[in-house]
C-alpha cells in the first residue's frame, strides 16, 4: 500500500520542532546550571572561605621580621656578674640596595661598595660573589654583616660616610660580658646563637625573617634560658614575589627584655675558693646548712667565658687530662672513702642503741676470709669506742660496724641521704654510685659478697659520689636531719625590678635519726677537729670551731693508682650555719690535702680583717 508523502511532512517536521526544543532547554539548563555552580563556587571562596584565604594571601604578601630581644642579667650579692654589652657591625640591607637588571648587576654593585668601604677604614675586604648571592636569594630583607666591631674612629668615619649610600647602616648587636672574668664560669655557663622559632611569637605566620639570637647553653644560662632570653619583637613588612622589602606594615612591636637572675652565691667567698683550688684539680662546695642556698660552688681547672670563642672552646673539649669544661661540683663522680663513716655510724646507732658504749679492739688490720684491710694506723689503735673511732677514722672499726648492719640495711640509710641520686640543683647534678646488692650485678656482673661491704663501709668500692652531694648530706648532719634540696637562685625580676620568684628552702628527705644519735656523732666530728690525733686537727684554729670528717680514697689502677682527698665540715659547731665539702685529687690525704684548703678558706672568708 502506498503512503502519501503529504501526510508524511507534517508529522516529520513536528519531530524536527520538538527535537530542537529539547537541545535548546538542554543547552538552556547546561548553562544555568553551570553559572549556579559557579556562583555557588563563588559563594563558597568568598564567603565560607574568606577569612582563611585572605590570611593566606597576607601571609604571602607580609613577611614578619623578629626583632631580637636583649636577654636578662645574673646578680651576686647584688653586683652584676653577667650583662650585656653592645657592639657595632657594619651591615648591608641588599633589598635596598638593588640595580636595574640582571642580579648580577646588583652583585657587582654590593660588591664594589664593600671594596670602597673596606678602603675607606682601612680594613680588609673579605666579602665574596657567592655570600652576596646567598644573601639576595635566601634572606634579602635581613642585614647582612660585613664588618664587625666598629671601632670608635671608625663609627665617626660612618657617620659622615653612611647618608651617601642607600642600604648601609650601622647596626648593634648585643654579646654577654662578664665583669668578674673567670669567676663562677661553670655555674653561669656560656651562650651560643641559634635561629628563634618565629612560630612560638605569632602562629599565623610560621614563616618569618629571623636573626640569631643568644641561647643558653649550659649552666644558668641554659637552666633558666626562657627567664633570661626575654620575648622577641616583631615588625610586618610587605614583600614582593622575590623577597624584596616595599615597605613596613602598622606598628612595631618592640621585643620584651629578659628577667633577671639573683644568686645566692657570696661573692667573696667564692673568689676565696677558686684562688685556693688554683693550681688544683678538684672543687669546693659551702652551703647554708638551714636553707640548702649554695654560698660558694668552685670547680677547677676552669676557664675565662670572654675568651670562649669556637676554637677555645674545641681546645677545652678535647683537653681529657684537665677537664676545664667538667663542673666537678656537680658532675665529677668520686670515690669518698672515710667522709662516709659518720652516716654509717648514724646508721648503726639507729639500729644499736647500745653501740655507742661498745668498744671495740683495732689492731691494725681486719680479715675477711683471706683478705686483709688495713688500718691508716698500721699498729692499731686498740680498744676504742664509736665516737673515737669517729676521731681516729679507725677502718677496722668502721668495717666491723658495716658487716654488722649489713648493706641492705645500709644502703637504705644512704638512699635518705641522697646517695645515688641528684641532689637537684637547677644546673643539673650527677647521680653517683649507691652501694646494694644490684650493684654488684651492674659493675662486676656478679654477686655481691662480705668484702664488697668493708670496702663500701670504708666509702670505697662500689660508691662514687659528687662534692654537691657531700655537701648537702653534711648540711643534714648539722641542721638536724633535715636533706635539702641546694640551690642557686634567689630572686628572679622583670628588668623593672619586679619581684616574680623567690627561692625557697626544700626538704627532700629526712635522715631516720634520732637527735640524741645526731648530737653524739655531732660531737665526734668536733673531736675530730679538737683531739690531737683527730683526723680534721688541722681546722683546730680555724675563726670559727668546727665539726669535720676527713676521707682519702685510693682509685685508679697500676701507674694511675692516686689518691682523692676530701674534707667535710660544717659550723660554728654550736649552732651550724654552714656546711662544706672539698675534695682534691691526687692529693696526700685528706688531713694533708683537703683540710689545709679548708682551714685558710674560713680563715679568709670569715676571719679578722
């Protein structure tokens, strides 16, 4: 059958009109719903994400410039041991001093003004093409120091030179200085620089121009480095897509100055001790035996803090026979030997109330199996009782004692006194070596036996101790019993004079004694020092009467085979205000040795003018 084409046009260009009408709204709505997105897109950026994207644009736009802080002062006895002291530097500002170009250009151009400038002082030119580019690309906007230390004709010379050439100045930079030279060295410690973490002063901008300032890096200047470093500055500026200056943003922020530190330390007696340990090795510790606040801390050999530049500084370090560096106050660990008898007998009498009417027969040497100890008195001493072995430093006596309490018993009393652990000065302290059974595992991979604990009865063997741990456990034989915790700093103030801290006396233990044994083994340490053939007798016309305790400590094998000498004292005896610890090495004896250094430091310090 046969369609009529006439019929067939009609219906084939309606499809064609609805096809067209379908693409079109299709295109139609393509293109609405594209331009919504975008508007939503928009609306997203602007408004959801506005605040966030334009910090992110100033960040990139600003670049903050930390402005150094000056870092706080150290007092002693109200007189400044350690301040600032400023110096002038001559520095280029590259980003102002940029040519038309290429950078090269402007290289050859800071380079040529460094050569004329070097001419015009009179000084060397020692500035080269790779430092200038370093500069240009790295830190543009931070001065570059060309020459240090302007003298003062030189400063005047700059000062009709600098107007004529855009990007030089003269700037300050502040070093340590120490007025007392030498003095205090290893508790001050000394500084170093080191770039500041911008983050810490302002986190929207964890990028940031910053130049070295000084850290603490040992000592006090180390321990309390966020009181004495201060808060830094800052300054915006708006940078272009290189890094070069354009100009400042708001306001400055002028960096905060550091707190100032107060010490407890006696500026006198301090001078005395390190001028008696000169020639020395070894140190010297006084403390006030009521507060634990330390009067005089002395270490030597020493070192001068003006003249620790970074090759004396590598010098020190490697000198292994002196050991400047070492605080031996603090961290030089010795054997005590005999200065350890007075808290064995607290010990004892603790356990023993009878002892102290217990006498005993020294004849010059004490058995342990096969093995022989003897006495310092190769004859003996014969019968005696616990406060004349005290006087005498009788080593039978003190060994019978020890097999007798034991060295579990023993090192639990010592572990009261601080044996074996920091004494927790703020610079740090050593812990030491406390005598118990473990360690015998940890030094002699073996089990611990009776001689180990004649040896530690005597202070040796298994024991090592520092001057500062000395010093605060003869502060607790004076005091009553009372183990304190020593410390340095008295006061901490704002640069104002605004008290923020004050030291404070801690007790950290008690020595489980009760005063009437305190009071006899008081009394022996003062016959020590009264009695003829007491081991202290030369302290006996000290300016002041004192309770003391010798020790001498054989250490060391073969040829190195020395003797380390200590005294510890502690007075007036009737009422004690301060306790002492000393300790030379390779010395003769404690009686020798150590007390001589003892009996002219208190003669110095607190004798007739």
């Amino acid at each position: 059958m046969r369609v009529n084409s006439d019929h067939q046009k009609p219906l084939a260009d309606h499809f064609s009109v609805q096809t067209m009408y379908r693409r079109v709204w299709f295109c139609m709505i393509c293109i609405v719903g594209f331009f919504c997105l975008l508007a939503l897109r928009l609306w997203q950026v602007q408004v959801l994400q506005g605040a966030e994207l334009k910090r992110r644009a100033q960040r990139q736009a600003w670049r903050p410039v930390l402005l150094n802080s000056v870092r706080g002062r150290i007092f002693a006895d109200r007189q400044t041991i350690v301040d600032n002291e400023a110096h002038y530097d001559l520095v280029f500002y590259v980003s102002e001093m940029r040519q038309p170009g290429k950078q090269e250009k402007t290289i050859q151009y800071i380079l040529e003004t460094e050569r004329r400038l070097a001419q015009y002082l009179g000084r060397g030119s020692s500035l080269g093409h790779q430092q200038v580019q370093r500069q240009l690309t790295r830190q543009p906007v931070l001065p570059m120091t060309v020459f240090r230390d302007l003298t003062p004709e030189e400063l005047s010379a700059m000062a009709e030179y600098l107007p004529v050439v855009p990007g030089v100045a003269v700037q300050p930079r502040v070093e340590r200085v120490h007025p007392f030279p030498g003095l205090l060295t290893h508790v001050l410690g000394y500084t170093g620089r080191d770039q500041p973490d911008p983050s810490e002063f302002n986190a929207d901008f964890p990028r940031a121009y910053t130049t070295p300032e000084l850290i603490g890096r040992n000592g006090l200047e180390r321990a309390f480095d966020q009181e004495l470093r201060g808060q830094s500055g800052m300054q915006l500026l708006v940078v272009d897509s290189i890094g070069y200056a354009r100009e400042n943003v708001g306001e400055v922020t002028p960096p905060t100055a550091g707190n100032d530190l107060y010490l407890t330390i006696d500026l006198k007696a301090q001078q005395i001790a390190e001028e008696l340990l000169q020639g020395y090795q070894g140190a010297l510790v006084l403390l006030e035996a009521d507060t634990g606040a330390v009067l005089a801390m002395a270490s030597s050999p020493s070192y001068d803090l003006a003249s620790l530049a970074g090759k004396e500084l590598a010098r020190l370090s490697q000198d292994e026979t002196g050991r400047p560096l070492l605080n031996r106050a603090t961290r030089g660990l010795y054997t005590p030997g005999s200065i350890m008898k007075p808290l064995l007998a607290l010990c004892a009498l603790e356990r023993r109330p009878d002892l102290a009417n217990e006498r005993y027969e020294c004849t010059g040497k004490y058995m342990i199996g096969n093995h022989g100890i003897r006495c310092a008195r190769t004859w003996g001493h014969g019968v005696l009782n616990l406060q004349e072995a005290i006087t005498v430093s009788c080593n039978p006596f003190f060994i019978h004692l020890g097999l007798e309490v034991g060295i579990d018993d023993y090192a639990e009393f010592l572990k009261t006194a601080g044996i074996g652990m920091p004494a927790g000065i703020e610079i740090g302290d050593a812990a030491g070596v406390r005598p118990e059974r473990s360690t015998a595992q940890k030094l002699w991979k073996r089990n611990w036996i009776a001689v180990d604990t004649a040896y530690a009865s005597l202070g040796q063997g298994a024991i090592t101790i520092t001057p500062l741990q000395a010093a605060t456990f003869t502060a607790a034989i004076a005091n009553g019993g009372s183990l304190l915790k020593p410390y340095l700093v008295q006061e901490i103030r704002t640069p104002g004079g605004s008290l923020l801290m004050t030291g404070q006396p801690t007790v950290r233990n008690r020595l489980p004694v009760s005063q009437e044994n305190l009071k006899l083994v008081q009394q022996a340490m003062r016959l020590a020092v009264t009695e003829k053939n007491g081991s202290a007798h030369g302290l006996a016309d000290a300016c002041l009467p004192l309770c003391a305790k010798t020790g001498t400590a054989e250490v060391g094998d073969g040829g190195n085979r020395h003797k380390n000498t200590w005294v510890i004292a502690f007075g007036p005896a009737d009422q004690p205000k301060y306790a002492l610890a000393c300790v030379i090495e390779h010395g003769q004896s404690g009686g020798r040795t150590a007390v001589p250094i003892a009996f002219d430091f208190f003669q110095q310090w607190l004798g007739a003018e």
